[in-house]
C-alpha cells in the first residue's frame, strides 16, 4: 500500500465512524410553544445502542410546559398516554412499568436536557414507531415518525 492509499483508507475509516456516532446518537429539541424541533428521527439499523437527548430550549418550567420523549409502537400510543395522564407529572407522565414504553426521557423544563439510552434490539426493522411527548394534550402536535433500519449508509468508495 503506498502512503496515499494508506491515507485514503483511513479517511474512510474515519468518515464511517463519525457517520454511525451520527446515526446512533440523536438530539430533539422541544420549546415553548409545545413543539418538537423534528418530525422524524431514523438510526441505523446497525446501531446496537441508539442514544437519544432531549433539549427544552424554552424558559417555562416543567410543571407548566414539561415535556418528555417516549418511543413505542404506534399502536401502543394512546394507551401509554392515557396512562401517562393518570400517572401525573410526579411520575414523568409514564405509567409505573409499562412494558409497552420502549425507552424515555423524563420530564425536562426550560433549559434543561434529558438523555435516554436503549438497546436497539428492543426494535423490529421496518415496524411502525412513534415518538411523542406524554404530557397531558402534547401528543396531538408533539409526535413524530421512528425509523429504524430504514436509511440508507453513506456510499462505501472502494468497495
Ligand atoms: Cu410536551
């Protein structure tokens, strides 16, 4: 291998890693206008740990305009929500041990962040999730489509 090959492979080496950390690792944001930043999240299907971090780039507090992030089948949300309401903003809006909940965020306020980090083999590629928020009447507008396996990688030049 000449030094210019061996150059190129490593650049390569180095676009793949910083691409996984950017398909693995993602950050919503939610205001103070009951509002997610994104509509749509996907991870790789590669991602053995998918970390999500949720920024409340508002200023009211969180018993006011509280926000969380709760992935789960789309068919189990209304269920997770309704439970989430009698659950109350003590619990984070989640009802206690509910199976269904595959992964969430507390609850965040104003300026605060809140990170979740799951395992990716909780997720069945090409199945219907949905992300939302629980707190009481957020969902209609706070909700979003969950990707998983669905993306495409990065073209791999040299292959
Ligand atoms: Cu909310």
């Amino acid at each position: 291998m000449t030094k210019v090959q061996l150059a190129g492979a490593l650049a390569l080496m180095l676009v793949d890693r910083v691409a996984c950390a950017t398909t693995c690792n993602l950050t919503i944001e939610a205001n103070d206008m009951m509002q997610y930043n994104l509509h749509e999240l996907a991870v790789s299907a590669d991602c053995p740990d998918i970390e999500v971090t949720l920024r409340h780039s508002g200023k009211l507090q969180a018993k006011v305009m509280g926000h969380d992030w709760v992935l789960a089948r789309t068919s189990d949300v209304s269920g997770i929500i309704n439970g989430g309401m009698a659950a109350g903003l003590a619990h984070d809006f989640l009802p206690a041990n509910d199976r269904r909940i595959i992964a969430a965020t507390k609850v965040v306020g104003g300026g605060e962040t809140a990170t979740i980090k799951f395992n990716s083999s909780a997720l069945e590629e090409g199945a219907s999730y949905t992300f939302f928020c629980t707190a009481p009447g957020h969902a209609s507008v706070m909700r979003g489509r969950f990707v998983f396996g669905a993306t495409k990688r990065v073209a791999q030049a040299g292959k």
